[in-house]
C-alpha cells in the first residue's frame, strides 16, 4: 500500500505501503502448513478456551452474514508498495504477523495470513519508466522480491495477493459499483495541491514553505481534476461510536486516541478517482478514470480471501473468512486503515475488521533510516549474516510491539549471542551431553514423576502461561522475553543441582542427578513449543535434538506446552549445538587514519559471519 515516508528518499522504515492468490508452494511452506495443527484433530488446553479474546464486532448495517461454525483467524500485513524493493520495515511487520499467525495455529485455529504488493499507481508507473520497464514488469519484478525475502525470513503466508490480478480487479468493480448505489460516490472539479509520492491532495495548513509535503519534503504540484469522491464525511458519527463502543478495534491505546482525534476534528469528503493516473483499475463507466490506489488495494485484504477455482465476486470472497481478525500496519497508514477503510466497508455494507494494530517505526543507532544518510538495514543482507531466526527474535523480543525501535549491530550480536547461543542453545547442549555421558542418552524417569515436589515445575508452567497470555495480547516482546525467563530459570536449576557431582558419587546419586536432567530436558522442550511463532526453525532444531522427528514437530499444539511430555526410555539425539554464536571478524587496515577509518567503517558491511561452537 502505498505509503509513508519510507518509500521516499528519506524513509523511515517501516511502513508498510500496500496488492493474487499465491500459487506458490515450497516445501518450506508446506511444512509450516503441517505445523498448523488444524491438519490433525487440535487439542485445546482448558485454559485455553475459557481465556478467547471476545470482541463486539462493530459491524453495522452488513448486508452478508459472515459467520462460519470455525470462524478462522485472518491476519493481514499491508500490501507492499512496489515501486521500490522490501526495506526492513515491509519485513517488520511481516515477521510480527507470522509470528501471530504461528501462535493462532498453535491454538489449533484455521489461520489465513495474508500479504502482497499494492501495484498500481502514478508513482509505479513513474519508477518503472525510470529504469526503463513497463509497469508490470516492474511490478513482477518487486512483486517477486518480497516473496523470494518471505521465504528467507520463513514467512508462513497463506495468500499473496497483488493488486494487478484480474481476480482483484472484479471485486474492485464490485465494491466500487455497491459503494455508487449506496450514494455515497459523487463527481466533482477538485483544485489543489497534490504531493504524487502520497497520491493525494493536501491541505495547505499541512504543507511546509514551499508547499512541501511534510512527509517526503518535495514540493506539491497544482492540480486541477474531475474526480469521483468519496462520502466520507457521512460516516463520522458512526465512526465516533465505533470508536467509542470498540476500544480495541484500534490498538494500541495511543493509535485509538489519535484516530479518535482525527475522526473529531472533522471528515473531509475525499477523491477515490484519478483522471490523470492511467495503471491503475478503470472507474466502472467512466474508464477515463482509474481508481484512487488506496481505494484498490484496501480491497486487496478481501480480494486475497478469493479462492482461485470461483469466479471471482465480492460476497464469495467474504464467506471464505472475511472480516479479518486483525490487520497489522505500520503507523504511519493508520489513518487509511481506522478511518477510511472502515467507512468505505460500512458504504458498501461489508463487516469491519476486527482489529487494525498500528505498530512503531525503527530507527538505526538511534537514527531515522533514510538512503541520503546511507544508514538503511537491508533484511536480505541481515538474513545472510545472521540467518532467519536471529533476525525475527531481535526486532520481536527487542521492539516493544506498537512503539518505535532501534537496530545497532552491537545490540543484536549481544542479544542474540546471549539469549539464543547462551541461555537456550548451551543450556540444551550441555544437558544433552550430561545425559549421554551418564544415562545413555535416554530419558531414565517420566517427566511427571521426575517433577513430583519440585518447584521448577511450578515455575515453567507460570511462565508458559505467562508467555501464552502475552502471545494472546500481542505483546511479543513480552512473550519472547518470558520464554526465554524458562531458559534462566533452566540454567539457575542446573547449576544449583550441578547433577555433574551427583553423577560422581555412584548410584546414591544417580535417581536425583537423572531427575534433574529430565526436569531440564522437559523445560527446553516446553520452551521450544512457546518459542515457535518466533524462531521456528531453532524450535525445530530443539525439539530434534530432544529426539523427536519433524513430523512430530509440525503436529504440536500449545496443549504439548502441559509438562510431561518427555516419557521414561525415550531417546534423545547425538548433542548438537543449536544456535551458533556470532563472531565478527574485524578487517584492520594498515594505511592513515583518516583512511583505515573509512575502510574499516566501510568493511563493517562485509563482516562475516564465523560459526563457532556454542
Ligand atoms: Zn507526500
């Protein structure tokens, strides 16, 4: 979708701009499909069920009826602007929404994630011609970008729409066409001033000198058009009550309050029509006109829903899992999201979404991201370094979820080293290798007796519900940050019982020390389920090296976060370290220090990667 500042020169990052079913089927995806435990029959902790969020849908006026005896989970990303490659702010909010989606499915929930590229618009066909391309080349191109980075990052998407396939263009018509006959659509001269990077006309009182557009900080150009506009201004008091009655429809709490102050300070009428834009879908009798390419691609999230066998129509999308449970977005398109999108739903008679979560922006040692600064962060190139797992777990546990946040190279080497090599690889690791040593490798007791009077378990199960309550409430920080209080509380209790000495002292130590294993062996277990959403593939690395094969991985549920799960004679796998620590290998230049400082700045970049031993 098209957005923010971030698609600039001088971005910010995160955001998230917006538009195919996605065919697509690696065998990475699959096996998260597997992971969904909605393939087997799904056993719902008690706990569980008793603690489902409610929410009073505020949907007024639908014309469809939306319910389903399994209403699925459907979380959304924005659709990702194409004109310019995925920045680590489109990948943001992309791995908090797997991460979302992978904890739904661990409920045993149908879950349908869905993402994709927003693909029209002056500005696309703007940087296209640039490089010298058609438009949907260019737009196949970035398309594919995004999709070849979800697989890096192990996005487990389930629909990728974009906005140039036929099948959206039909439900666009569709919903333009209900909008129209609701008389909320009306023609009209429209002269102003109009900044071509946001695609729409701005106030003068926002403006900076020069009429410069505050977000991209280029002038605005006059324009003079007949458009098709939007009644929005129609909907403001509905949009107060929805507001007011659904405090969690917007979230965090400080987004409401801004939306709130939006909505009060009055709703202007706004163009959803474009004379002068030509890629872009043709006004349904007017094809002079294309439509507004927010207008377009806010479709995109029901569009998505279509299967690809049907003939594509509004009301077939919708029953396949509309409205959508949550839509993740970066602030800075909250206003299209909170505002706009639920009053164009209400026009056409359509439910409202959920939730929309607008999360925070990132920053970069504490600096806006931006090209001119030469400060961005790459996620392909983070993903080379550090691999996937490193690269969701720090911007999950280190970004209060909804609140701005900062990368520095340093922080995430230490954070990652710490909590991922240290606490839970090394942990798992040096278990292993004493239950090998001493046992065999083979789990001597139950779990369960294992833990009989001991206040460990006590512990975990805390904090697995701890973790399950965070999961729940969207605070993925937390949730990360609970988890990994399992893996200190694993190492205190190793190193308090040290088994190592009881082991040396013959069998009068032996029962104790092999209990102790145990207790240790079932809490990485544990932690390794409520670790999943985050850092999937080191989940799975555990639970094989707990002895377990894929299949078994893939077929857990958050029920198997129950202690008890390590049973007496099963057999634990040959230790392997888990997560290897990062080591930086630093190039040192001989030359002046004018230049050894540049080079080695310079060389910061082609850092590798050194795997050692964890
Ligand atoms: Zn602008």
């Amino acid at each position: 979708m098209k957005t923010n500042p971030s698609i600039s020169t001088d971005h910010t990052i995160i955001t998230s701009s917006m538009a195919m079913a996605c065919r697509v089927q690696f065998s990475l995806h699959n096996s998260l499909r597997l992971f969904s435990s909605s393939s087997s029959s799904p056993i719902i902790h008690p706990s569980l069920k008793s603690q489902r969020v409610s929410f009073r849908n505020p949907n007024y006026g639908a014309f469809y009826c939306t319910c389903a005896a399994a209403e699925p989970f459907v979380v959304t990303t924005p659709l990702y602007y194409v004109n310019s490659p995925p920045h680590m702010g489109s990948a943001y909010t992309t791995i908090a929404a797997d991460a979302v989606a992978r904890y739904q499915r661990l409920l045993g929930k149908k879950v349908i994630f869905i993402t994709g590229t927003d693909e029209h618009g002056e500005k696309i066909s703007t940087s296209a011609a640039a490089i010298g391309s058609s438009p949907s080349e260019h737009c196949d191109f970035i398309s594919q970008a995004y999709k070849a980075l979800w697989t890096e990052l192990g996005i487990s998407y389930d629909k990728f729409i974009r906005t140039t396939d036929p099948n959206h263009e039909v439900i666009v018509k569709e919903f333009y066409s209900k909008v129209l006959a609701s008389g909320d659509i009306y023609r009209a001269d429209y002269e102003g001033l109009y900044c071509v990077n946001c695609e729409e006309y701005k106030d003068e009182k926002e403006l900076l000198e020069n009429n410069c557009c505050p977000m991209h900080l280029k002038p605005c150009v006059h324009r003079k058009e007949d458009n098709y506009f939007f009644a929005l201004s129609k909907y403001q008091k509905r949009l107060e009550q929805i507001l007011a009655e659904n405090p969690d429809f917007v979230q965090p709490s400080y987004r409401l309050n801004e939306v709130q102050g939006w909505v009060k300070s009055g709703l202007k009428d706004f163009s959803i029509s474009r004379a002068s834009v030509s890629w872009g879908i043709p006004v349904p009798n007017d094809p002079k006109q294309t439509i507004y390419v927010w207008f377009d691609a806010l479709l995109g999230y029901i569009s998505a829903l279509s299967e690809d066998k049907q003939q594509p129509n509004l009301q077939t999308a919708i029953s396949f899992g509309w409205p959508a449970s949550l839509h993740l977005i970066g602030k800075d398109i909250l206003r299209f999201h909170a505002v706009y999108w639920p009053a164009m739903l209400m026009s056409a008679g359509v439910s409202l979404p959920k939730k929309v979560f607008g999360h925070g922006f990132l920053t970069k040692d504490g600096l806006k991201m931006g090209k001119s600064l030469g400060n961005t962060l790459e996620p392909t190139d983070l993903v080379n370094r550090f691999g996937a797992d490193a690269v969701r777990y720090f911007f999950l546990k280190e970004v209060e979820f909804g609140n701005d946040g900062d990368y520095s190279e340093d922080r995430f080497i230490n954070i990652i080293n710490a909590n991922l090599a240290n606490t839970i690889g090394n942990l798992l690791n040096r278990t292993l290798g004493l239950l090998r040593k001493n046992c065999q490798s083979t789990i001597a007791i139950d779990s369960t007796i294992a833990a009989e009077q001991n206040a460990f378990k006590g512990t975990v199960e805390n904090l697995v519900e701890k973790a399950r309550h965070h999961y729940e409430n969207l605070e993925l920080s937390s949730a990360c940050e609970t988890v990994l209080e399992i893996g200190n509380a694993g190492n205190v209790y190793i190193n308090q019982k040290a088994p190592w000495s009881l082991f040396k002292q013959g069998e009068s130590g032996f029962e104790t020390a092999s209990k102790d294993l145990v207790n240790v062996l079932e809490a990485t277990r544990i932690m390794a389920i409520a670790i999943s959403p985050v850092t999937p593939s080191l989940a799975l690395r555990i639970y094989t090296q707990l002895g377990y094969s894929e299949d078994q991985f893939y077929a857990v549920t958050w029920s198997d976060t129950r202690w008890g799960g390590l049973k007496h004679g099963h057999i634990t796998a040959q230790p392997q370290p888990v997560f290897a620590r990062i080591e930086l290998e630093t190039e040192l230049n001989d030359d002046d220090t004018i230049e050894t400082k540049k080079v080695s700045k310079k060389k910061e970049k082609h850092k590798t990667q050194k795997v050692v031993e964890a």
